[in-house]
C-alpha cells in the first residue's frame, strides 16, 4: 500500500463520517433537542429577571 492509497482511503472515511455526522444532525428526530436548546438562554435570562423564580 503506497501513500496515495492511504490518503484516499482517509480521504473517503472523513467524507463519510461528515455525511453521517450532518444526517444526525439534520435529522428530524434531533429537531425538538435543537428547538429546547436554542431557548435555553432566553430561559435563563428570564428567570434571572424575577430574581430565579420559577414560573408554574
């Protein structure tokens, strides 16, 4: 196996794991988690406005 080879082969590897890792991402499923945690800081700006109460 001559360099070439192993670089292609790492080559193909990263490309498939960056499609993989942008599938999961992208998912459907991964939306609500996505969606909760682009909140988060509003939440939390929020609760200490009224001084770390919890609304109910």
């Amino acid at each position: 196996m001559d360099w070439g080879t192993v670089q292609g082969v790492v080559t193909a590897v990263l490309i498939v794991v960056y499609a993989g890792i942008f599938a999961w991402a992208w998912s459907p499923a991964r939306r609500k988690a996505f969606a909760e945690a682009a909140r988060a800081p509003l939440e939390e700006e929020a609760a200490a406005a009224d001084g770390g109460r919890d609304h109910e």
